[in-house]
C-alpha cells in the first residue's frame, strides 16, 4: 500500500449523469499493497491507477485528480473534490463531497448527505 499525505443518503446529480448506474454500497474493502490512500486534511494530490489499483481518499476538504484504470475509488470524508478520468465505481461515504467524472458510465453509491456527482470539464 502506498501512503501519501498525512494520516438516510441524499445526492444531486446533474442532467448528464442521468445515464450512470447507481450500486448499492459494499462492504469496506481493506487496501491492498499495490492501492494508493490519500489520507488527512486538506490534501491535493494527483494519482495514477496502474493494473487495476485501487485509490482511497480519506478525510476532509481533499482535492484528488485520479487517472488511469482503478479497480474503484473509494471517498470518506467530508468536502472532498475528486476528479475521475476513466469507468470505474466510486463508493462515497460522508458528507458534501464532489465527484467529476469523464466517463458518463461510470457507477457510484452513496452513504450521507449532499454528495454530488458531477461531469467533469476539460
């Protein structure tokens, strides 16, 4: 596992993402030793997903930019913006964060209160 950094749902969607499937929350998957966390406050980071990884966005007011093909991107926290670029599953727990995302398919789920997701400009 690489570490970087420090250590009742309500969702709004835009018109675009209308077409994504939203799944049902699994249970928490512990990250494996090739995943990516981004862990505590107030982090900006970029990632790469490389063979299926996995990335974990943990904590609050984080703002992630996430590539490549991720087997999923889990969010928990509060206040974070996160970027996706390719399909992939985004499971997001706690309140008020962003998803952009590229991929009009790609799935979520959601377990809080105001968490959007949203298409990506580029």
């Amino acid at each position: 596992m690489k570490l970087i950094a420090a250590a009742v749902m309500t969702v709004t969607f835009s018109a675009f993402l209308l077409a994504q499937r939203q799944v049902a929350p699994h249970d928490f998957d512990q990250p494996g030793e090739h995943d990516t966390v981004i862990a505590g406050n107030q982090q900006k980071q970029s990632v790469t997903c490389e063979s299926g990884t996995a990335v974990y966005v943990e904590g609050q007011e984080n703002e992630v930019q996430v590539h490549g093909r991720c087997r999923f991107i889990r969010v928990q926290g509060n206040k974070n913006h996160v970027w996706v670029d390719r399909f992939t599953t985004v499971p997001v727990e706690g309140n008020d964060n962003t998803i952009f995302v590229s991929d009009p398919e790609t799935r979520y789920s959601s377990r809080g209160n105001n968490n959007r997701f949203e298409k990506a400009k580029h």
